[in-house]
C-alpha cells in the first residue's frame, strides 16, 4: 500500500530504504512557481534514530507491511516491559525506552496491539481510553467546579497529568493516551 505525503499525519508509519519510520513532525510547504513539499522529522522504528526528509507532495511513498498482534501487558522489571500474545501465550519483553511515555497509560492487564516488522516489536497501541486511579493530589476542596483550574495528578502508572480542582486521591479517572489529558472522572472514592 502506497500513500502521498498530503497523507501524513503524526505517528503514521512509512517505510523509506527497506526500514520502517513513524512521522514525528510534518510540515506543507508552498513554494512560489513549483509544486508543494512537505518537510518531515521520522523515527526509525528499529534503532530510534531521528532523521529529517523531504518530499514533494505527490512523491508515492510505501506503507511498512506491519503484522498487528493482540496482546495484553503483563508487568514490568523497570527496564522491560512484558506482553503475552493472546492466542499462543508466548510473551515478548520490549525495552522501556522503545516504548516512550505510552508506559505512563499502561496498567497490567491492558489489551494492546503490538506491531511486528519481520518478527520484530517495533510498537504498541493502546486504546485511545483508558481509566486509571490517582494515586497523589493534593486534596480536592468542596465548592471546587469543573470549570476551575487544574493541578497536577500522579497515576497508578506512575504518570502524571493535570486534573480538575475535585479530583481527589483514590478517584478514577478516564485518561486519553494520544495525547495524556484528562477526559472524565469515572468513579470516586466518596
């Protein structure tokens, strides 16, 4: 499968040279007479290096032929990070760096899809949402709205993110791993 570079989009996957690159930063530029090129960041999925390319707009460009593996995230030993694959049970250890800040939205026990590149994980996706327990806050105060400020929020995964005024330890909250911004609080603790 082919795609021009109008197609681009952050995290979409090309592959350049016979390796696989996720887009990291696009930018359309319009130049005068000429036609439009579209200037990119890349991160090879393989060694995680960063390059910078450019591309007319109506160069074809392969898609890397990616096998997509349902697997469910086990734990972690603070370097490797553990899935099993959901219908061999075999598990696969990915590195914590390979992996970037998604491990900050990742409970054990989710389900993910691992993306293989000749037998290789080189990516996990996580679901869009995922609910996860604040675990330090400072406390919530009563009359606080949803239309207040924010403050800073640590979660069961170790992440942070900023929440509402009222959410307090112990709560619930539905978090948006694209981006890691707070949703809704699902479920509190009084």
């Amino acid at each position: 499968m082919v795609l021009t570079p109008n197609q681009f989009k952050k995290g979409k996957k090309v592959e350049i040279e016979g390796e696989p690159y996720s887009v990291v930063e696009y930018l359309h530029v319009k130049m005068g007479r000429g036609g439009a090129n579209v200037r990119t960041k890349l991160k090879s999925l393989l060694s995680g290096n960063v390059i910078e390319r450019t591309f007319k707009s109506d160069e074809k460009i392969k898609q890397p032929d990616f096998e997509e593996k349902s697997m469910q995230y086990l734990y972690n030993d603070g370097q490797d990070y553990y899935f099993m694959d959901n219908e061999s049970f075999e598990q696969i250890a990915i590195n914590a760096e390979d992996l970037g800040d998604i491990v900050n939205y990742m409970p054990e026990n989710l389900s993910v899809e691992v993306q293989l590149f000749n037998q290789k994980p080189v990516g996990v996706e996580l679901p869009n949402f995922v609910e996860l327990e604040i675990v330090e806050t400072e406390p919530g105060i009563k009359g606080d709205t949803v239309t207040g400020g924010t403050k800073p929020a640590k979660l069961s995964t170790g992440g942070s993110i900023s929440v509402p005024l009222f959410i307090s330890e112990g709560d619930v909250v539905k978090v948006d791993t694209r981006d890691g911004s707070y949703i809704e609080r699902v479920k509190t603790t009084k």
